[in-house]
C-alpha cells in the first residue's frame, strides 16, 4: 500500500465515478493527468459496469474497476484503490466509508458544481445546484475543488472558479458555463496539492 509521502516521481490518481454523469469531469482530468509525465491514472472505478464514465474510461484505454454497492463494498474499494496516492471523485455522489476517508486523509478531493459553502449538502448535484444557484438570485457562480470529508461537501476548499450568472440562464445555460471552468480547475487544483506535499 502506499499512502502518504509518495517517494515515488510519479502519482498514481484514482478517479471514482459515479452512475448518472456523463463523465465529462473524469475524460478533462484524465486527459490532463496523461499530459503530465508527474502523474498517471491508476484506475477509475465505478459500481456499475454500464455507466457512461466507466464505458468512456475504457475507450480511452484506463484501467477499471467494478466495485458494486453491497456488503463487501468498502473491502473491495479499499483493494480496488490499492497503491493510489490521490483518489479524485467525478461524479460520485455518496459518502465514502469512513475507512477510506481516514486512510486518504486530505488525499481525496471532490469538484461541486457552484462556490461553496453555498448550494453544497446531500441531494445538492447537477441541476438541482442550479437550480438552487439561480433561485437564490445569485449573480455569480463556479465551481469549487474540496477535500473529501465524512460529509457531503464540507472538506477545506482549495480551488475555486467563477463565472457569472446571466438573467436569462436556465440550469442547463449555467451548467454548460460552469462545467468549462470544472474541466481546467480539478487538475490545476490537484497538481498544487499533490506537489505541496511532495515537498
Ligand atoms: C459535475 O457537475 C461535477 O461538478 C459533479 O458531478 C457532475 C459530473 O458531471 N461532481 P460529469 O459526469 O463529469 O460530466
């Protein structure tokens, strides 16, 4: 297992994905992280064989894993993770186990579609952050780059982006402006963590 200090010239990233996104987030970041000769996709896992992030993970040639949801989940992830450094989660909308949180401690991060602390919490993904973003008659918006935590979205920001909220934007005009700034922040905001501690 290697946690911690990465001795090693070249991190290994997961990217765990979830069921319902189109994987767009997992393709920016991977292809960014093949670009950079510092890093290398270990594995992008999911818990269905089927979803979009997975089918794309593969045409692009990654190594997958399936970890189904059930009783031997966190057993399984936690070997599927094996030899990661840094764990970056693309669309996985539930908590991680506890297990793997602490064995990651401030080693998994999280991108959340608006500027947090604001619109962030269980239920708050995809159109519902909108949504949320626009009701509220915000007239700034963007994405955050978080520590991963036992909560939903709590975890210390470390990158944020932001765009403006337009007075006609529906949820779908405002994801697509939020959505260019997610694909340049989530690795700019890996590679400075991931060097911070390296030194
Ligand atoms: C993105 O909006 C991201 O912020 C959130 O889930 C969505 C996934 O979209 N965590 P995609 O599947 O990466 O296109």
């Amino acid at each position: 297992m290697l946690v911690g200090l990465n001795t090693e010239s070249v991190t290994r990233v997961s990217i765990i994905v979830g069921t319902k996104g189109r994987g767009s987030n997992m393709v920016a970041l991977a292809q960014h992280i093949t670009a950079d000769p510092g890093f290398v996709i270990h594995r992008v896992i999911g818990t269905k064989a089927d979803a979009p992030a997975i089918e794309k993970a593969k045409e692009l040639g990654f190594k997958t894993a399936i970890v189904p949801l059930g009783e031997s989940f966190e057993k399984d992830l936690a070997a599927a993770l094996d030899e990661t450094n840094w764990i970056c989660l693309a669309g996985f909308l539930r908590l991680l186990p506890e297990s793997i949180v602490n064995r990651w401690d401030h080693r998994i991060l999280n991108i959340h579609p608006a500027l947090l602390p604001k619109f962030g919490g269980k239920g708050m993904y995809g159109h519902f952050v909108h949504d949320a973003v626009i009701a509220a008659g915000e007239t700034e918006s963007g994405c955050s780059v978080h520590y991963v935590t036992k909560e939903y979205d709590e975890g210390a920001i470390i990158r944020q982006e932001r765009c403006p909220v337009l007075p006609n934007d529906t949820a779908e005009t405002l994801a697509d402006r939020v959505l260019i700034l997610e694909h340049r922040a989530y690795f700019a905001a890996l590679k400075e963590v991931a060097h911070r501690s390296r030194s």
